[in-house]
C-alpha cells in the first residue's frame, strides 16, 4: 500500500461551557462534540525521500509547517526517528476558520492514515496522546465516534455510547466572515477579567441535553443547547445573530454557534424538513448553506 484516501469529517459542539483560563493561558471546557459528514479529503501516498510535502485546492490553508497535517506527519517523524516522507493533498470542503475543526479533523486523519501507510501499530492511546500535542480538537477525531464529552481544554475525550446509533440532520450557515479562536479566547479573558469564576454552569445540563437528544426531543435539546462563546463572538459579528433569528423563524427550535464560530447550526426534526429549509436558505447569497448529518 503505497496511497490513501481518508475523509477528514467536520464536527459540531453542542454545548460547550468555558469554565476557566488557567496557567497555560488555554481554558478550561466541557463540552459535547458531535461528527458530521461534512468533510475534506486526505489523500496520503507515500514518498521515496524524507520529505513532507502538504498541497490544497484551498487557498486559504498554509502548506508549511502551520498546516496541522504537515505537523501531525513531521510529529511522528521526528518522535518514532522515521527515514519516511509523505504526499499530503487536501481537498477542503470545511469552511476555514468556522468552528468545526476542519484544521483539527485533517490532523486527525493524517496521524490515522500514516499509522497505517507507514506501519506504525501505533495504538489509539498513543494516537491521542500526538493527537492532543497538535491541538485541542484533535483527540476527538482520533475516537471513532459520533458523539463524545471534551473536558479539560477540550482533547480529555469521552464518547457517549448511548448516543452511538443517534442521527442528527443539521443545516449549516456559514458566513464569508473568518473567525480567529484565539482572538475569540483573549476577548473572553478581557469579558470575564475581574468576574468570580463560576466554576461550572448547571452540573446536570449536559445529563438533560444528552437525554434529550437520545430521546429526539428537539424542543428539550433547543432549550439545553449551549455555547459560551455566543456571547464573545456575536457582539463582533452581528450578522451571527441574525442568521441564528433567521432559522429560528424557520421553524428550526435547536439553533447554536459552533466552536468560536462562524458557523451556525440547526437541528432539524427530519430530512424533508431540512431539505425544505435547505432550499430556501440557498436562495440568500451571503453566507454558505450546507445540508449535513451526524456521522
Ligand atoms: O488547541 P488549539 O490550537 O486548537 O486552540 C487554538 C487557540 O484557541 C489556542 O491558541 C487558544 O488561544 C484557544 N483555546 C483556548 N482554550 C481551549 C482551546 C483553545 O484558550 N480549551
């Protein structure tokens, strides 16, 4: 075996509670992740030489060393002495800078595919534990789930089995608007500079909204939907809280921003429904409409 093809899946928080900044200037999170299957294409072949090389039909992805995916194969390579090089193509279909992993995911899918394109035996615990070195999102990936609980900065991962067989169909909006995750922690720390930290918000709110979820109880899971960053990422990109308006008056209950944004989300009761909202959505030019599952 000398090439592969992965698909590199997005995903979805559906909740997600900053508890607190700590030591290491990251934060402290809890939160639900969901996989949709939204995704890129990773296209691994192996090289002759000790070379990485990265490509993109995205412009809007570096090739160098900023790349995720260059620096989850140069972490294997320069951690296991490897004399093996990679072909890196990635076919972006993730919005950048959105909120669903994309950079995250494509990591994710290099350090799986090169386990296997450069025989490595490497088994899932010492995946994640290069997965969470190269970012906070990436263990998720690495579990084969479609649903699991982050904490600590997000990459302690749990997968919530009860959920395992749950399918979800979401509309995606996707403004042009580029969000930077960083900017939008730094405001959080100048936002809550000063505040007693709360240390968590409800401690069964997570229990209610998986339940919710298990039992397709969209209008209990529109109630329990959460995200922190709403508050910080809105104020600085108004046109977010006029999409989210725009889907609730669709009829959509369970609408919510992913991650640090800019995508915002909606849970729909079934395809028919999704598809119907789908088409009108598709009509408005300024934002980026995608019809997605759980996966
Ligand atoms: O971990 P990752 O590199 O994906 O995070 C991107 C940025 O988001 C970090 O540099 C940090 O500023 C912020 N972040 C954070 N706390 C987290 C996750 C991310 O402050 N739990």
């Amino acid at each position: 075996m000398n090439k592969l093809v992965i698909n590199s899946y997005a995903k979805l928080n559906l909740y997600l509670e900053v508890l607190n900044r700590r030591k290491d200037g990251y934060h402290n999170l809890k939160t639900i992740f969901e996989r949709i299957d939204l995704a890129d294409k990773i296209i691994l072949s192996l090289r002759p030489d000790k070379i990485i090389r990265v490509s993109s039909n995205s412009k809007q992805i570096p090739s160098d060393q900023r790349n995720l995916a260059y620096r989850a194969a140069l972490i294997l390579q320069e951690s296991l002495h490897l004399e093996k090089g990679v072909e890196i193509k990635i076919v972006k279909n993730i919005p950048v800078g959105s909120g669903m992993g994309g950079g995250s995911s494509n990591a994710a899918s290099t350090l799986l595919g090169l386990n296997k394109l450069w025989k490595l035996k490497l088994s899932r615990k010492q995946l994640v534990n290069f997965a969470r070195k190269l970012g906070s999102d990436v263990p998720f990936f690495i579990y084969n789930c479609p649903f699991a609980l982050g904490r600590d900065r997000g990459e302690v991962v749990r997968p919530i089995r009860p959920l395992d067989r749950h399918k979800f169909w979401h509309l995606l909006v996707v403004p042009r608007s580029f969000v930077s995750t960083s900017k939008i922690y730094r405001e959080w720390d100048r936002a809550k500079k000063g505040q007693r930290v709360r240390l968590t918000r409800v401690n069964s709110n997570v229990k209610i909204l998986t339940l919710s979820l298990r039992n397709k109880d969209l209008l209990g899971v529109g109630k329990r939907l959460f995200n922190s960053l709403e508050e910080i990422t809105f104020p600085l990109y108004p046109g977010l809280v006029r999409i989210k308006r725009k889907l609730r008056n669709l009829g959509l209950p369970a609408v919510l921003m992913s991650g640090s944004g800019s995508a915002i989300f909606a849970i729909s009761r079934s395809r028919k429904e999704a598809r119907s909202v789908y088409a009108k959505l598709k009509k408005q030019k300024t934002a980026r409409v995608f019809l997605t599952r759980t996966c």
